[in-house]
C-alpha cells in the first residue's frame, strides 16, 4: 500500500520538478518564470489536440513515443521512492532496466529516422553516440556499487540501508560515482551542457530536434516520458546524497524530495551559468564521467 | 544413436535428390526441402528432450580404413550445438523455395542443395565427434562443402575473389587445428577428447592458442575475421543465414570442446578469451557500422557476436579457475546461449537482407529507404531482428547477455586484480549493446524508414510467401524466448553440466530470476499495450492531416537531404580513429558557382589492411625464388635426386 502510494506520488509529481529548473533559470535572469502548474496546463491543452502526421512516416513513427513512454514508466516502478521498497524488484533488475531505457532510446531514434528529415537524423546521429557512451559510465557506476554492496537492484541499494550514501564510510569514493551519474543525467535527460532543451530550431540540439515532427497527444506522452525519466535520475543522485535519515516516514519522505528539488536547482544553476559545449567536446565531457567512476573502481582494489 | 544418423542419411539424402531431380524445378526443391526438413525434424526430436533432461547418449564407433577409428559420443555440450544446426537448416532450406526462384539456374540451385546438406551433416558430425581424427574430417567436410556454396555465383569475378580468401583462411585455420592434434597426440597418444590431463600446463596453453586461431579464423574472432564480410555479401542469403548462423559457432564448439579436454586449471585460458572476445565484440561492431552494404555490416556483426560468445565462454573459464560457481555457471550458459540466439536472429537478418535485395536489386544501405511501405512483413521481421541483436528486451539477445552480465558482476568480488576482467567484460558488453543499437536504428532507419532514395524503388514489392513465413517463424522465435526463457535457459544450464565445476552447482535456485526476467518483459508488453489503448483513446473521433516533414521552412526538400548511413556512422567512427582508417575522397567546393562534385568515403579494417600488408611482402619476397621454378622437367628430376641424396646423408 505504502509503496503504491509512494509510487503514485511520484509520478503525479514528475510534471512539477523541471518546474523548479525553469523557475531557478528566470530567476537568476532576472525574470518571474512560468507558473507552477505549466505542464500539467501544457499536458491538458496537448491531449485535447490532434496530430499532424508527415506522409513519409510509417507504424513505426507512432510507436516512438509509446516505446519510451511505457519504458520510463517501468523504470519509476522499480525504484525505491525515498527509501521505501519498490512495487518491483529482483536481484539484477538494474541491468534489465537500463536496456529498457536503450529499447525506449531505440525507438525514438527510430521515429526521428523515419520522418525523412535531415534535421531528426542529425539529432538522431548525436543521441545514439552519446548514449553509447552514457551506458557504459552507468554499468562503471553499477559495477563500483556492486565492488561497494555486491546489490544488483535500486531495491537493494537503498532501501533500509544507508550503506551507498556520501555520509556512510565509503563517502568518498561515492563523491566519485556522484560527479559520474550527475553527467550521465544531463546528458541522457539533454540537459546544458550536452544539449540544449530551451532552442527547437538550431542545429545545435540533439533531444530537441528528433521531436521536432511530433504533435499533439504524441508529444505529450514523449514528455511525461522525459519527466519520469529526469525524475528517476534526480531521485538516484538524491538517494545517495541524502543526509537525513528520520525514523518518521512521512518526513523522510518530505526531506527526500527537498533533496530531490535541490538536484533540480542545481541543473537551472548549471544551465544559468554555462552554455552547452561544442559538439567535438561533448563525448570528452562523457567520457570524464566514466574515467572518474573508473578511478573509483580502481581505489577499490586495495580491499573495503 | 542411430535415430541421429538416419537423421543424417535423409538429411544426405535430400540433398542427392537435389543433384538428381535438378531438371525438374519445383518438383526438386519441393522433394528436397522436405527430405531435409523430416531429416532435421528427427534430429530435433531425438535432441530437445535428451538435452532437458540429460540423459546420456551411448557412444558408438566405426573401423575406417583399417587404421582409423571414427567414434562418435553425443554429450549435452554437442547436443546443445545441435540444436541450431536442425533448427536454422530446415528454415533456411525453405526459405530459398522462393529466394532461388530462377528457372535457369536449375542444375546450379540442384548442385547447392546437395553441398547444403552436405554441410548440414558435415557440421552435425562435427559436434558428434569423439575423437580428433573423426572432428578433423568432419571440420574439412564442413570448410568444403561451404566453399562450394559460397561460389553459387561463381562467373562474377568478387565472388570467386571470396571464396578464394575463404578457402585460405578454412584451411590455414585448419591447419592450426591439425598442429593443435599432434601436439596433444605427442603427449597423450590418444586420439580421444579425454585423457589429457597428463599433459604439461605450458603445452596445454600453447595447444589451446593454436585451437584459438584454428577455430577462431572458422568463428572469425578479430585478427581471423577478414573473410567473413567478403564471404557472406557473395554467398546467397540462406547460405549467409546457415553459414553466419551456425557454421561459424562450430569454431565456438571447438573451442569449447578442447577447453573441456585440456581442463585447464590457469586462469590465463580464461583471460586470454576474455581480451579476445573484447576486441571482437567491440570492433566487430565499430567495423559495422562503418559498412555501405548490409551484409557487410551484417557480416562485422557476427564477428561482434562471437566476441560476446567470447566473452561469455571467458567468464566462465575464469570461474572454473578460481572455483566461482556462480560465474561459470552463468558465464558458460550466457555464451552458449547466446550461441542458440545468435542463430536466430542472425539468420533472421540475413533473410530480410536477402529479401530487401532480391527486390531492389541493390545492397548499398544508402541508395534504399521507405522499405517498410513497400515490404512490411519484412520490415517488421527486420525490426525484431534489429532489437533482437542489440540486446534489448523484451527479446532474446537480452537473456543471453544478461546472464553474461550476472556471471561477470560475480566475478567482481574476486581477489586482486581478476576482477579486472570482470570489468572488462561488464564494460565491454555495454559498449557492445550500445554501438549495435546505434548500428540497427542505423540500417533500419536508412533502409526501411524514411523515403526512397532511388526512383527504382517504387518497383520493389513483398517478397515471395515462404520466405516471409520463415522470417516470421524466426521473429516469433525471438520473442518467446525474450518473454519465457525458462526452458532455454534451462537447457543451456544443462549442456554446460559438462564442465565438472559447474555439474554440481544447483541450477534450480536461480531458476527464480528467469521467472523475474520474464514477469518484467511480460509487464512491459503490459504497459506498452496500455499505453498504445490510451493513445487510441485519445485520438478517438480526431482528424489527423497528413503532410509533408516540417523542413524548418525550407520550400525545396528533396529525397538527397535525408540523412544517409554514412553521415549518421561518422561521428562514432571519428571517435574510434585509431583503429579504423577513414579514407575520404572529397575535393571540397572551389568555384563560387559549383560543378559537380564527388564525396566518396571508406571506413578501412586496420585489420585487413595489416594482414594484406604482411601477406604482400610475404608474396614479394618468395617472388625472388621464382627462378627455380622454371618448367624445365629434366631439372626438376634433378631437384628430387638431390633431395633424396640428401636426406639417405643425413637419415
């Protein structure tokens, strides 16, 4: 029941984070920024549309933002919402679940192919590489954990154990996983500096532009999917720096997601104070992630 | 026993009926097709239950010429290996009913018939074999009679040119395997796969590198794989489907046959096959992707597969070194896994490639596009395929990688440095996954999305009927096996009972997880089916307009600005430079009103290119003997007079 509850809040509330991000931006702009409901207004007014659909598409096309939808959602449902068991669980189930996300990618991919447009290809060129990259600094980071707890699932990383947290004994070599996953966040939600959410028509972007022909009911579930899954990269950062620890659940809960929205502040201050980088740089700024993640296994090897 | 060569016979058979009735067309491929079919359906059936539940298989053997003795033994390892060889013929069989649809070419369709069933039996004696005599002239067998399929179009120059360099690397693969044998034979005086445990641990190693050449050029692990994507391209595609599908993890079987023999106790066998399958794995796919012609691209990624095999087989020989149970366990049944799934999905491929090709009449990915309209079933087959071999669930090359990635993550928790290899493996197996999707979405999206790239397309239709049902036999395969793996995986656990270590590890306890894996993908079809009614419903009474693809405002799109497979492949292979070399030809843009310009660009195989370099020098400098050959007979007497002499000196 817990669990379902939790869950539940979770996804109600996916919408409202990357509010937060918008809300940081402005205001270090100077600006007032959206309101706070902005994309559960936006949400309603995309379902209530209809679509126009390219005459070069085929099934494939539609089934994208299904794929990636429905991949994102698997994926909430198997993490440990502030440290409260999952609904699904099982020992390996990270492994399955990231090759999920690579089968909701593909499809998107697929989809932004299909449209014909040179533009969705590039877009699609860029994100099949960087996410090749990404992957393997996510499995760096699984391996790291496994050296740390010998746990194949989020269940058994977090939930009724504070052993993988940057206040536990091995802190310091999870600030390195830390500054790993952080960049696998921006780049795999196309977040500054790997890509650039704000632009729609430059070439400069990778996320943005594979979307580009997508409308109504379509786009909106491609971003609830985006939501969920930047949701689920937060909420792991969070579960690993989280300095508090209550007894009480509903104030674990609270502090977990002001831990939450504090990783969110940080992407609109990341995104505030730099611009994304070129594209050449892009792989070595991936790349660096997982050489720090590889370091940590090494600082491993001399024993726990 | 015997149930397994009257399989053969009828398997033989069908293919001298194919060689008999060659002028009546249809009439021969139909007798054929099903004499082969019933033979392989026996095989099956004597195979499948035995290898669930293990029951042993008596061993038999055969005087042969008076000296030799040709003994065959059938364990659940050879069992498992049959398995694909009776599953993938008969479907590959029945593809080409429609594939080899030209009337004129009757005697040489009857003559491929008879070497396909030649190379069926041929690879099934392989794995049935008990000795190396038996193994070595089954090998042969099986390396000729696939030459002999590999030339079926043997007036073009490029096809002759591959089955040329085919046939080298067979036979100097065999070679290697017969210097493997006597340098066993020198120790253990025994033709037989037992008995070698008396032999030094030094020549074990040395025994087991030469396997790794002899089986690794027939399996194409890296430095040996340079026939591979010339032999498959000039091969007919259910020959590519049978060759890349199963004939090559017949140099897996060998590999792992003489592993078992050598029980080797060191952990560097496991590394060594580890760091190979790596470099396999990884720049299989690189090469790949870096491909114009889709049985190319194909080919490269057979050679990806064995490295992930590799890799596989790897963690499992470093299980058996340090007594990690767990890893062989699932090191050993995730690459022989991944050995029966490779054979689907790979054959799969190559069906949808042969069909694509049959109807467009072209192979270069870039001059295709919007197949998917033109050939859906075929497309969507491709689809599965493409999922299938980038290792994502809810389909079978997932099983299989994921329990290489269980077994690998287990071994982390080795002491020292082992748990280096681990890593290795874990990293490398999602580099792997990642570059195979980017390469999919890349064949996939040029070649059936988007518009066609060429006027000559429109002409392009489905292809014939039984070449799609096998498709979708084999698409259908994929998925079951993706959502309930229970049994395979079973069956996998059970032909790697053969290694000693892991025949008393207790299978069941992880029977669970398979139960986990299958109830996750099942829930993701679920939510994928809810999320497809919700989308229904939502576009439930609404008009949706079709126009062109929003060109950001430009008036004038045109076919030629789609993205090609090139330009998409670029960027990665600049990132993995040092071992691919781009040639590009491009001589930029002068004038300020352009002519005609020419862009031409070559993703290299540093591999290929070295090995040529090397054999070239080799060439040149024999060259410079060329004058004792000079086709004067009464020297040539001379010369054999001189050698006798000298040897009645020295002897």
């Amino acid at each position: 029941m817990e669990a379902i509850l939790s869950f539940c809040f979770a996804v109600l509330l996916a919408p409202l984070f990357p509010v937060v991000i918008q809300k940081v931006k402005a205001g270090i702009a100077g600006k007032q920024g959206p309101p706070w409901l902005i994309n559960y207004y936006t949400v309603v007014k995309l379902l209530r549309k209809g679509s126009v659909y390219s005459t070069s598409t085929s099934f494939v096309f539609k089934l994208g933002p299904v794929v990636s939808l429905a991949a994102s959602f698997l994926l909430l449902l198997f993490f440990p919402w502030a440290g409260r068991a999952p609904l699904c669980s099982f020992h390996g189930d990270v492994i399955m679940l990231f090759y999920i996300m690579g089968l909701g990618r593909f499809f998107t991919i697929l989809a932004a192919l299909d449209t014909a447009s040179p533009f969705e290809g590039m877009g699609a060129a860029r994100e099949a590489f960087f996410s090749v990259l990404a992957e393997a600094t996510i499995f760096c980071i699984l391996i790291l954990f496994f050296r740390l707890t010998g746990s194949l699932s989020f269940a058994e990383f977090f939930v009724d154990t504070h052993f993988l947290n940057l206040m536990d004994t091995h802190g310091a070599l999870l600030l390195l996983a830390v500054v790993g996953l952080y960049i696998v966040m921006l780049t795999e939600n196309s977040r500054v500096p790997v890509d650039d959410p704000a632009t729609h028509l430059e070439l400069t972007m990778i996320h943005e532009v594979m979307i580009l022909d997508h409308s109504g009911p379509d786009l909106a579930l491609i971003e609830i999917g985006a939501w969920f899954k930047l949701l689920f990269y937060a909420a792991f950062l969070s579960c690993i720096v989280n300095p508090f620890q209550v007894d009480n659940i509903f104030l674990n809960g609270f502090l977990f997601y002001v831990v939450v929205v504090f990783v969110y502040i940080t992407i609109g201050v990341v995104e505030s104070c730099m611009a994304r980088y070129k594209l050449e740089v892009v792989p070595k700024f991936i790349l660096k992630a997982s050489i720090l993640v590889l370091f940590g296994i090494i600082l491993t090897i001399g024993g726990l | 026993m015997e149930t397994l060569f009257v399989a053969l016979a009828l398997i033989l058979a069908g293919g001298i009926a194919g060689l008999c009735l060659a002028r009546q067309f249809t009439f021969m491929k139909l007798v054929t097709i099903a004499t082969t079919s019933v033979g392989c359906g026996i095989g099956l059936v004597f195979t499948l239950p035995r290898l669930l539940s293990g029951v042993a298989v008596p061993a038999v053997s055969y005087r042969w010429l008076h000296i030799f003795t040709l003994s065959f033994r059938v364990d659940s390892i050879s069992l498992f290996f049959l398995l694909p060889i009776f599953l993938i013929s008969p479907l590959a069989l029945l593809y080409s009913f429609h594939y080899l649809g030209n009337r004129e070419k009757k005697i040489r369709a009857g003559a491929n018939y008879f070497f396909f069933a030649v190379l069926v039996a041929a690879m099934a004696l392989v794995v049935m074999a008990a000795d190396m005599i038996t193994f070595l002239l089954a090998w042969e067998i099986m390396s000729l009679s696939s030459f002999f399929l590999v030339i079926y179009d043997y007036q073009k120059k490029a096809t002759r040119q591959a089955g040329y360099l085919y046939f080298i690397f067979a036979q100097g693969g065999a070679l290697f395997l017969f210097a493997a044998c006597a340098l066993i034979y020198s120790y253990s005086a025994s033709f037989t796969f037992t008995g070698f445990v008396a032999i030094p641990d030094l020549v074990k190693l040395s025994a087991f590198l030469l396997v790794l050449c002899g089986c690794g050029s027939k399996a194409g692990v890296l430095p040996l794989h340079i026939w591979l994507p010339y032999a498959h391209p000039a091969a007919p595609s259910h020959v590519s489907a049978v060759m890349s599908g199963v004939m090559i993890k017949m140099g897996i079987y060998g590999i792992v046959r003489f592993y078992l023999a050598l029980a080797p106790t060191s952990a560097v066998f496991g590394q060594i096959t580890i760091v190979l399958g790596a470099l396999s794995g990884i720049l299989g796919v690189v090469y790949a992707l870096g491909q114009h012609d889709i049985k190319r691209l194909l080919a490269y990624h057979s050679v990806e597969n064995i490295g992930i095999i590799l890799l596989g087989l790897g963690v499992g020989m470093l299980g058996v070194a340090t007594g990690n149970k767990t890893m062989a366990a699932f090191g050993f049944a995730g690459g022989l896994l991944h050995v029966f799934n490779h054979s689907l999905f790979k054959s799969l491929l190559f069906m949808g490639a042969g069909a694509l090709i049959q109807q467009t009449g072209t192979a270069m990915i870039d001059r295709l596009g919007g197949l998917l309209k033109k050939m859906p079933l075929t497309g969507s087959c491709f689809l599965v395929g493409s999922i299938s071999i980038s290792g994502m669930p809810p389909f079978n090359g997932f099983i299989s990688e994921f329990l290489i990635y269980y077994g690998a993550f287990y071994g982390l928790s080795l002491p020292g440095i082992s748990f280096i290899f681990s890593a290795l493996v874990i990293i490398s197996l999602a580099i792997i996954g990642g570059l195979a999707a980017a390469c999919f979405s890349k064949v996939m999206g040029i070649v059936f999305l988007g518009e066609p790239r060429d006027a000559s397309l429109s002409a392009a239709s489905e292809a014939g009927g039984s070449m799609i049902l096998t498709q979708f036999v084999l698409a259908g395969a994929c998925l079951i096996i993706g959502v309930w793996p229970d049994y395979l995986v079973r069956a996998a656990f059970q032909a790697s009972r053969a290694i000693p270590l892991i025949a008393e590890f207790e299978v069941a306890q992880f029977m669970p997880l398979m139960v986990n894996i299958s109830r996750t993908a099942a829930l993701f079809l679920f939510l994928l089916i809810m999320v497809t009614g919700f989308r229904k419903l939502l576009y439930a009474g609404k008009d949706c307009p079709q126009t062109g693809t929003w060109g950001c405002g430009f008036t004038q799109p045109t076919v030629r600005m789609q993205y090609t497979g090139t330009s998409y492949a670029d960027s990665i292979l600049d990132f993995f430079q040092p071992f691919v070399w781009i040639r590009k030809k491009y001589a930029g843009i002068g004038k300020i009103f352009p002519g005609s310009i020419s862009y031409d660009t070559h993703a290299e195989d540093v591999f290929a290119n070295g090995l040529s370099l090397i054999a070239c020098s080799i060439t040149s400098l024999l060259g410079r003997l060329h004058w004792i050959q000079h086709g004067n007979i009464q020297l040539y007497i001379a010369y054999i007079v001189m050698t006798i002499i000298v040897l009645l000196a020295f002897f």
